[in-house]
C-alpha cells in the first residue's frame, strides 16, 4: 500500500466521524482504538506522530514490552482487547488504560487485587503505574455463544459486575463483544444491538457508558448500534501475521 499510517487513520477517524453524523451522535463520544497487534513499534510511533494515542494489544507479553519499549511516550494509552488469563493479569494492572476483556468473577476479582497493589506502588513493572485508578475495565461479552468465541454469556454479566463492585480498585465502564466472522458488515448488526439491549438491561449508559465494538470491516454497524470504542487494525496498519 502506497498510503501512509498517517493517511489511513485520517481515513479511518473520518469513517467514524460520518457513521456518528448518519445515526445522529456525536462524533466526540467514538473513540477508536488503533489494534496495533503484530505490528512494529515504528508502526506504532507512526500512527502516535500522527497524534493517535489509543492503541489495542491482544497478548500481554507484546503489550509489556511494547509499553517499555515506548514509556517515553507519557500519554500513550494502552488498551488490553485479547483473552486474558487471571494470572496475567498482575502484568497489565498498573499498566493499561482500559480492560476490554473481562471474562469471568475469577478474573475480576484478581484485576482488584493486582489494580490495588499497582497503587500501592508494589507493582512489579520497572516503571510506575500509568493506568487510571481505579482501573477500567469492560466486560466481554460472548453474545453469538459461538463456542470458538470467548467473552461470558449474557447470563454471566450481573455476576461480574457483583464481584467487580467489591473491588473498590476497579471499575466496569461497559461492554465489549466480538460478532461471528462474517463477509457481510450488515450481519454484525444484531450482535452489536443485542450488546446494547444487555446494557439496558443492566444500568443503561449511566451506569455503563462504554461499548466497546466493530473492526475495521464492520466500524459503521457499530457506530450505529452506539459503538464508543471502536478497535479498528487492518484498515490502519496494513497486513499483519496472523
Ligand atoms: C485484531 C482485533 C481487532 C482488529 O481487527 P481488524 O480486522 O484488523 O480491524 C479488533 N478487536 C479485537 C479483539 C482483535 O483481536
């Protein structure tokens, strides 16, 4: 591609502003994250030349060493969208900006406990938290109930939004789903909606503002279906690996 990181985020964040504008939101409310998975660190430099400060990892040891790799960059936020397994999850506490991929009470309640720790200041990264405190964090929802997918049943939510609002070190600001893979953006649409209905169901956007959904090739579905974080890869940075 002769296009540049930089053109192609302009591209994107113009596809999301019109998607805002055609379902009568504001543009100011979508936040899109650049999936920088399997990507360089120059790549990732370049998008941040280019003023993009959300980035999205999937696998922690990548994340950890990107964020080191790049702790000059003071306000980089770092958004944790892959699987993340409870015993992990000391790695990202103090680090991230967001949790996108709460998953169960178990991992909840870890998140507390390593979130407080970060605090405190015993973390056990070689740099100070740079996360919120308390630490956001978005439940993942397994909407489609593909078993390939990962994310709680709907059934799950109100279980883990019980056991987070023990932890007085974290905080759930909304949902997050992944729909079926799919060659038609349009049959995204349900899963994106019945994210949002599950969000009514369990306080609405005063309790959960945030919706995390939609990639590079359904953005506009989910914009529509109220989308505040989108996670878009591919259409900014190009082919990757896997
Ligand atoms: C890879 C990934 C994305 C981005 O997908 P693209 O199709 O490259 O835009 C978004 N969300 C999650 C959870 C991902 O793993």
């Amino acid at each position: 591609m002769s296009e540049s990181i930089s053109d192609r985020l302009q591209t994107q964040k113009k596809r999301l502003i019109d998607a805002a504008h055609r379902a009568g939101r504001d543009p100011e409310d979508v936040t899109l994250i650049a999936v920088s998975k399997k990507q360089s660190v120059d790549a990732i430099r370049e998008a941040y030349a280019a003023g993009q400060r959300d980035f999205g990892e999937n696998y922690v040891q990548e994340l950890v060493a990107k964020a080191q790799e790049l702790a000059a960059l003071s306000d980089i936020r770092w958004h944790m969208i892959g699987h993340l397994q409870s015993n992990k999850a000391r790695l990202v506490a103090g680090l991230v900006h967001r949790v996108h991929t709460v998953s169960s009470v178990k991992l909840a309640l870890e998140l507390g406990l390593r979130a407080e720790r970060a605090s405190l200041g015993h973390s056990t990264l070689t740099h100070s938290p740079r996360g919120p405190s308390p630490l956001r964090v978005l439940i993942e929802v397994n909407v489609s109930g593909e078993a390939s997918k990962s994310g709680c049943t709907p059934e799950e939510v109100p279980k883990i939004l019980e056991a987070a609002a023990s932890q007085p070190s974290i905080r759930v600001t909304g949902l997050m789903t992944m729909p079926p893979a799919s060659e038609d953006a349009r049959e995204a649409r349900p899963y994106f909606d019945c994210l949002r209905e599950l969000r009514e169901k369990w306080g609405g956007p005063t309790r959960l503002p945030e919706l995390s959904m939609g990639m590079s090739h359904d953005a506009e579905e989910a914009v529509a279906a109220g989308a505040t974080y989108v996670r878009i890869g591919s259409a900014i940075f190009g082919w990757r690996s896997t």
